[in-house]
C-alpha cells in the first residue's frame, strides 16, 4: 500500500467516511475531522510510518507539517518517510 493510500485510509478511518469519500483535494475541517481528530490522526500516521511528526497541536500555524489539504499531508508524509530512509 502506497503512503497515499495509507493516509487517505487513516484520514477516511477518522472522519468515519469511505476512502472513496477522501479526495486529495478534501479539507480536514470539510471531512468533519476536529482538532482531537486531527491529533488521533497524527498519532495514527506516526505510528504507521514509524516517523515523528513535527505537529504543533496547540499551534498549527506555526508547525513545519502542512495539514491544509489531504495531498499536503501526504506530501509531508512522504517526505517524512524518504528523510528517515535517507
């Protein structure tokens, strides 16, 4: 399963949505996914991928992980991945 893939289910996992319903085009807040969401699902990517996530929760304005879009998560997710396998 690619890392997109895996983000769009762990996404789809915590909006209670089909993965057919997550685009990568689709907004957090449009999937209904809330701040505690948002946190279990950043959870749910460390531990998937094994990487640690540079998440400010209490800021995310101010955190290097881009959680403006589902394709901007799984670009960050990638990138995550590549740096640890580098």
């Amino acid at each position: 399963m690619s890392v997109k893939d895996r983000v769009i289910a762990i996404i789809a996992e915590q909006a209670v949505l089909d993965v057919a319903d997550v685009t990568m085009d689709s907004t957090l807040e449009s999937l209904g996914i809330d701040s505690l969401g948002l946190v279990e699902s950043i959870f749910a990517i460390e531990e998937a991928f094994d990487v640690s996530v540079p998440f400010n929760a209490n800021d995310p304005s101010q955190s290097d992980f881009d959680i403006s879009s589902v394709a901007s998560i799984v670009a960050a997710v990638e990138k995550l991945v590549a740096d640890q396998h580098a």
